[in-house]
C-alpha cells in the first residue's frame, strides 16, 4: 500500500465518466485527489508512478451501500480481523466506499460490533473505506425475514433506537425497516430528523402504507422485489409505489438470481439512474469459492451455482462482488458500461450526499478509482490516492 504522498499518473486509459467515455486520457492522482484529467502524454511525465491503462477501463470506484460481509467474514464477526477482511475483499471487486451493512441480536443489549464500526469509520483499514453503518433491522416484519432467523427479528423500540443513535451518532446512515412494525412512523421520524436514510425493507406493507411511510420520512427501499409484498394489479405494494415516486430511490441485485432480467430492464425504464443504487448484498461466502459455508444471520449459509442460500433455499445474500455485479447487470438489462458504472458509483454517492467527493472522476475529487480490463475484471483500485490492490491481489483472484 502507497502512502499518501505517492502520486500516480494512470496512462492512457478510456475513463469513464457519468456521461460518456473518453478514450487515450491520462489521469494524474497527487495527495489523495485526482490532480488532472488530460490526453495522454507518451513521454515527458515525471515525479508520478506510470499506471499503464492502455485498453483499460479508468473507473470511478464503487459505493456499496448495503453489503454484510464478504470473503469469509461479516460485520457481525465484531474482530478487527474481520473489518479488514471485508474492506479488502470489498476492493479487490473495484470497490473504494461500503456502508457497514449489519443488524442487531434479540439479546443483544451492548451493541460491541457497532462500537467496534464507530471507531473505524473513515479510517484506513486496508482496502475499501467504511464511510457509515447501515442497520438493516431489526424492526422488520417476521413474515418477511427473508435471511434472517427469528433472532434478529425485534418489535419497535424507540429507546433502544435512541441507544444506537447514542452509539453511532451521525456514522448511522440508513436504517431499513418495516412500516407495519414502527408503529406511527415514530423511528422513521427520528432517524429522518437525524439526516437518516430510512428504508423500507422485509415488509409486507401495502400501497396505501407505503405512501403514507414516504410522507413521513422514507426515501429509499432496500433489494427492491426481495422480501417484500409482490406486485399485484389490484394491490401495487411497496413496490409499485416506489416504481411511480420520482423521490424514492431503489436497490438492485442484479446477480441474475434475486432479479429476473425483466424486472431489471422494467426497473430501468422507470426510474431515472439517478434512483437505482446496485448493491452486492454481500455475505461471508461472497467472493470465495463455490461450497464453502459459514453461519449468518439465519444459519448455515453456502454458495452454490452462484447463489448463496440457507439449507431450505432461501436467497442469503448474492455471490458476487461489485465488478461482477456490474458486468451481470450489463448482461442481463442490456445497458451501457457507462449507465451501469453510473448506478454503482455516483447514483450511490448522490444518495449519501458525497457526491462532491466521491463517485465519479472529476478534478479535485477523492481519487477513488478502479481500473478495469475490457471484460471489466479489476486491475487497480486506489482509495483516496492509496493503491490497495493490483491483479495480484490475492483476494482479487479469489474474486475474478
């Protein structure tokens, strides 16, 4: 890994920006920023470690906002060894910002893994940065657990929220919920009052909730389709209301597994890109070879055939990491490289409000980047100026 003054110029590359791809231009990263944008030089640049980008992808690195852990680890793990597992694997499929994706035990009243989260946000812990924490649950509707075992399944509590707000104070960045179980909208209030991102999620509200829900504070629904109410012509649920609102925001798994290709391509010609957040929806197993298991959050969990499942079946999160779910997203939607790019990088960035640091290659911004060869395997990824991995990486061949 580089220290913070080593400057980079990553030589005539096709970069891709949220608008077009521009090709044979040379980026310069100088002390953690993108320095300048120009058309290649062959000779003449000095003082910079020559990146050789030629038939390359120059990327804006990845935001992941809703991941739970991935080569072989999970938030929940609460071991720093854990953390600095699931940053590095994260960045090795191109990724530089992930929200800490993770929820709450039934017994569970010291909260030490998101103690463990507070103190690492932001920092350098080997690969992509922890830029927040997202609470997935536990005020979720049992019915619609979907991976998760009962344990994890709480009623409202307003007082023990208040406790996690004590604990992360403005590192908590979205909470997903179900409005039939935060009765009277009274966390959402809260949590959007503090400049949260409430989601719905593991819900089987119906429409007329759903409605009232984004009246009050919730702006975004988390793996859209999953875990929720399905779409019905007499009863649109959650999902036809987020569909027809133009200030909701949706997630997307688009390993080929939780969404039908249809649904992604209906998904795209109904929200603007601005609106659709791809996520990984990682586990422990995503990243890793196929048949290894671990225990998560509803049991014994296994990838098998590109899918990570409970023993019953059920989907437990997706297998692949970001780059991967890029390239199954250009498959399976058939959209452009530059659109899916776009959903996974700055359509993130703009939900969190970094998008004037983070998510896209410009001038001045964070030099998050990802290089990627034409099959959109990963190459490079710098966060904020810093070299994490190259294409021997070793969790990057685990991943490719």
């Amino acid at each position: 890994m580089s220290s913070n003054n080593t400057s980079y110029c990553l030589s005539n590359g096709n970069v891709i920006f949220t608008n077009a791809i521009a090709p044979n231009l040379d980026v310069l990263i100088r002390e953690n920023k993108i320095f300048a944008i120009q058309p290649h030089q062959p000779t003449g640049i000095t003082r910079y470690i020559i990146i050789d980008a030629t038939d390359k992808y120059i990327s804006p690195g990845f935001i992941d906002v809703h991941i739970q852990g991935c080569g072989g680890a999970d938030f929940l793990d609460d071991s720093d060894d854990a953390l600095e597992t699931i940053s590095r694997t994260s960045a090795s499929g191109g990724t530089t910002s992930i929200l800490a994706t993770t929820t709450i035990r039934k017994n569970d009243n010291e909260f030490s893994h998101l103690k463990r989260l507070k103190k690492v946000v932001n920092q350098n812990i080997g690969g992509a940065k922890i830029i927040g924490v997202h609470l997935e649950g536990p005020y979720i509707n049992e019915k619609m657990k979907g991976g998760f075992s009962t344990n994890f399944v709480k009623k409202q509590s307003v007082k023990e929220f208040k406790n996690i707000l004590d604990i992360l104070g403005s590192d908590l960045k979205m909470i997903t919920l179900a409005p039939e179980v935060d009765k009277d909208f009274k966390i959402t209030k809260l949590a959007h009052t503090q400049g949260i991102i409430v989601s719905i999620g593991h819900s089987e509200a119906d429409y007329e909730l759903t409605k009232k829900a984004f009246e009050s504070g919730v702006t975004h629904v988390t793996h859209l389709f999953n875990a929720m109410r399905g779409l019905h012509h007499r009863e649109p649920g959650i999902i036809g209301a987020a569909l027809t609102d133009n200030n909701v925001s949706v997630q997307i798994i688009a390993d080929g597994y939780h969404l039908h290709k249809t649904i992604l391509k209906i998904i795209y010609k109904l929200k603007k890109r601005d609106k659709i957040i791809l996520i990984t929806d990682g586990t422990a197993p995503t990243g890793l070879k196929e048949g290894m298991t671990f225990e998560g959050v509803g049991g014994t969990i296994k990838c098998e055939k590109g899918a990570i499942k409970l023993k019953d079946g059920t989907l437990a999160g997706s297998a692949l990491l970001m780059n991967q779910m890029v390239r199954s997203l250009i498959n399976l939607a058939d959209i452009s490289i530059k659109d899916a790019i776009y959903i996974a990088s700055i359509a993130p960035a703009k939900l969190l409000g970094i998008d004037a640091t983070k998510g896209s290659i410009a001038r001045g911004k964070d030099a998050d980047i990802t290089i990627l060869d034409k099959d959109l395997n990963v190459i490079e990824t710098f966060v904020e100026g810093k070299r994490i991995c190259n294409a021997s990486f070793s969790s990057h061949k685990i991943a490719t």
